[in-house]
C-alpha cells in the first residue's frame, strides 16, 4: 500500500469537484432543456459558471504559493 503526500491528496480534490460540478451543472441544463424550464437551465448555466470560477481561483491561489506573479 502506496503512502501519498496531503499536496497530492488535494490537488486530486480539487481537480475532482469542479470537474463534477460541471457533469451536475450540464446534466440540468439538458434536464432544463427537455423540459423547457428556465430557470432549471439558468440553475444548470451558474453551476457550471461556479465550477470555472473554482478552477480560476485555484490557479491563481496555486501560482501565488509558488512565488510567480500572475
């Protein structure tokens, strides 16, 4: 049994939530879109906008840790 480092424990989490965040936010947007309700699709459209503000935000966090300007 392999014993990994907490920094390669975390990336992995925090490349795995905002990738399911966009699955949950395009599966309403479909759902939205079959049943014609709006506001299901604009609910599905701000998940998957959240989803990249996350990613957005932990690159910018991530290179601001390694000392680099951004």
């Amino acid at each position: 049994m392999e014993t990994v480092g907490a920094e390669r424990v975390n990336r992995w989490r925090r490349g795995l939530l905002p990738a399911a965040l966009v699955a949950i936010g395009l599966i309403t947007v479909i759902f939205g879109d079959f049943t014609g309700d709006d506001r299901l699709r604009a609910g599905g459209v701000a998940i998957v906008g959240a989803a990249i503000l996350m990613v957005v935000a932990g690159w910018v966090v991530a290179v601001s840790r390694r000392g680099r300007s951004v």
